[in-house]
C-alpha cells in the first residue's frame, strides 16, 4: 500500500511503468505514486502533468534503479534519446563546433 494519493497521473504512469519494465502491478503503483508526488511538490499538479514521463520513468527507474527492462527496445530508445539530448544542448551551446552526427537522426 502506498502512502501517496493515487491519482489519474499516478494510474497513467504505473501504466507507462508496466509497459516498460518487468515488475509487478502494486510495484509499479507504488513507483509511480512516488514519482507523481516528487513532480508535484517540485512545481504542481499542472507541471506534473505536462512532465515527459516516459523519459523520466526510464531514466530513474531503469538507469539509477535497475529495475529488469520489459524489451531491449526500450533501453535502445532511452539510449537514443539521451544522445539526442546531449547533442541538442551542445548545438545550443556551441553550435558551430559540434558536427551533426548521422548516427542520430533517427525518426
């Protein structure tokens, strides 16, 4: 049992969770409740919503918890995204010394 309210977003995100990592339902509840109420007293239940959760769940749940992946899929694409990211804040930064690499222009 939780000691986190279970709400819309916290059932959205132990759904998201169930999809991406091998654990069981109440697991996955208890997870997403955490996660849900760490966004919302960051900022707010509006904020929190609006949160890219599929990145956050793998990155913290995947990356700093190890939970068992459902798929390498899923690491791949946590993988690529994360390289993407790193590049876009360089172009940001510095956008004339990073070349564009090819290997990341995926669709």
């Amino acid at each position: 049992m939780s000691i986190f309210p279970i709400t819309p977003l916290v059932r959205q995100v132990q759904h998201l969770i169930l999809e991406t990592f091998d654990i069981s339902e109440q697991q996955a509840e208890d997870y997403a409740a955490e996660m849900v109420s760490l966004a919302e007293g960051w900022g707010s239940p509006e904020i929190a919503g609006t949160m890219d959760w599929n990145y956050r769940i793998r990155k913290s749940l995947g990356e700093a918890r190890k939970l068992p992946w459902r798929s390498q899929a899923s690491v791949r694409s946590l993988k690529r995204h994360k390289m993407k990211s790193i590049e876009r804040m360089m172009r940001l930064f510095v956008p004339n010394i990073v070349p564009k690499n090819p290997a990341l222009q995926y669709a």
